[in-house]
C-alpha cells in the first residue's frame, strides 16, 4: 500500500547529517544529534570541535520569505556586534534549505552555537548587562521594518482567542477572562499617547532560555523565530513578566527588575507611556502564546494543553496583573 500521510515528521539526524555534511563541506568525522522536537526542530551539529544548530522548520510555520527576513534582522545585527547566534551559509552561498519531508517541503537553516548555558537564577549585575544588551539590540532594530508579522492587540489577543476555542468552550472561565482582557486592552491603549511608544523589529521570546551566558557572564541571543515589527518595549514586557514567573522572592524580582531597566536605561531612556504600558504588554504578549499553543497541538502542545493547565497558565497572568494592581 501507499505511505500513509503524516502531518509532522522526525528528520533521521544521522542521513540529516551527511547531507549537512556535503552541503556545508563538513569533515568527514561530523556529528548531528536531535536536541530538540517540538513548533520546529533543533539539532545539534559538531564538525570536530565547532558547533552549531540546525532547525528544521514546521511545515507552513514560516514561509522562504519571512525566515530571509529573520536571517536579514540577524545579519543585521552581527554586522554591529550585537552578539547573537546567526546563519551560517552553505557552499554555494545558501542560507535556506528545502528539505522534502514525508509532510511537505520544509525549510532548514543552519545556525551559529551560542556559546555558555542557561542561567534561570539572574545575578543583579546580568541583569543590568542584559538590560543593557536588549537596549543596543532595539537601538539597531528600531529603524528596520521587516516583512513579517505586525505585533498589536489583533494578533496578539483577537486572533489568539480564535486560536484558543478550538480547545477550549467560550463557557470556560479563563476563556472568558481572555476575552475580556482583550477588550480591556483595546479600551486602554486608546487612552495611550502612542506616539511615545517607540516601534521597530521586535523579538518577542526573549527570556532565560533564549539566551546563553558564558562564565564570563557574557550572553548571547537567540532563536528569533517570532521577531516581527511592534513596538519595541514588548520585547522588555516578555522578559520583565518570565522573570517575575521564575523568581519566588518578590524583593529580589524587584531588585533584578531596577538592575535590567537601570541598564536599559543607560542605553536609551523608557518614556513614560512606555513604562505604563508594560505590564499590560505583558498580559497581551501571554495571550498570544496561548494562541501559539493552540496552534501548535499536533506537534507541541498536546502533552500539555488541558482545562487544568489554562487554569494555571491564566492563573499566572492574573497574579502579573495583582502585583501591578492592575484589574480588569
């Protein structure tokens, strides 16, 4: 009989290998190892002591267009120092690989190693370091347009909503929170001077587990996926609301939120606007990684995404608006 069709499939890292191998002019000895499945695929090359990453995209995730777009914001970057993990050209000058997987044509970019590991427990002085580093990023990203998705309260709250039904009733509790949180949203940024809210290319996942820092406490970037064009402080919303979730000790988030804006800050100075709109960016930039989840049920989200878990992960969200005394 025929195949049957798959709609998501596991790239062999050993045959992946040897066509990285002949594309990229690799040593013979070239290692790929699976490092990770999930909305796309990473894997792990080691050409003797050199590494890098290879992510394999999910069918339709992202078009050939929009991933050039993340390699032009990278180029871009590098070219001024800014140290994040970019793409690495093939033989032929090629960044995109078409790889003709059982499910359709995925795309495949190779990527450089971040040197460092993870680091959940933020040191005061990184935290001024990474304040600093995210300020130089914006300083270079704010006058690039890029061709890919805009960031505002449609695609980050509306369409997550849409996103989100196909789980879960409109009866739901936290579904209906998610709605009106979407329509107070609206209602405030009318209330915004928005001329003071500086726009650009945005990355929108940064966090502790999007960056790795050597011991000389040194960090770089990466995994740019989502970057599109917004307004650049969701960028610092996202990571001030991921470091209020993974740290317990509210004076000590505090302390680490003074030492990430101050370093901000030394860079270039938040408007007022800016610094109001922060904890309600967060609360939008949240709803949209919902809407990501329930996009990516087949392939990501299914081990995890349940009634119990929106309870907590909307459960979280309300706790952010609590401690910002924002109530909707």
């Amino acid at each position: 009989m025929a195949i049957f069709p798959v709609t998501n499939s596991t790239l062999s890292a050993r045959h992946l290998g040897h066509f990285l191998t002949e594309k990229y002019g690799f040593g013979t000895d070239t290692t790929c190892t699976l490092f990770r499945t999930g909305i796309n695929d990473s894997y792990i090359i080691t050409d003797q002591k050199k590494k890098f990453v290879f992510r394999v995209y999910s069918l339709d995730w992202r078009s050939e267009a929009e991933i050039a777009e993340e390699i032009r914001l990278l180029e871009t970057l590098k070219a001024n120092d800014l140290s994040v993990s970019y793409a690495v050209a093939d033989r032929a000058g090629t960044y995109i690989q078409a790889l003709p997987a059982p499910e359709g044509p995925r795309y495949g970019v190779l990527f450089t190693y971040a040197e460092g590991k993870k680091i959940r427990d933020l040191s005061l002085p990184l935290c001024h370091r990474l304040g600093t580093l995210m300020a130089q990023m914006h300083q270079l990203t704010r006058p690039l347009i890029l061709n890919r998705v805009t960031y505002n309260l449609h695609t980050l709250t509306e369409l997550p909503y849409e996103y989100a039904r196909r789980h879960f009733p409109e009866e739901n509790q936290e579904m209906k929170f998610v709605k009106r949180a979407g329509e107070y949203l609206r209602t405030e940024i009318q209330k915004m001077d928005t001329r003071a809210l500086r726009s650009g290319a945005v990355h929108l996942d940064i966090w502790y587990d999007n960056m790795n820092i050597t011991d000389e406490q040194e960090a770089t970037l990466f995994d740019f996926d989502f970057c599109g064009n917004g307004y650049l402080l969701y960028d610092l919303a996202y990571f001030i609301m991921q470091l209020y979730h993974t740290e317990p000790d509210k004076v000590q988030y505090q302390a680490r939120l003074d030492h990430f804006l101050a370093g901000y800050e030394t860079i270039t100075v938040l408007t007022d606007e800016e610094k109001k709109w922060l904890p309600l960016a967060g609360l939008s930039i949240w709803i949209f990684y919902l809407g990501v989840q329930s996009q990516r049920f087949d392939n990501w989200s299914n081990i995890f995404l349940t009634e119990n878990y929106l309870k907590r992960y909307i459960g979280m969200a309300k706790n952010w608006l609590a401690f910002n005394q924002v109530r909707i």
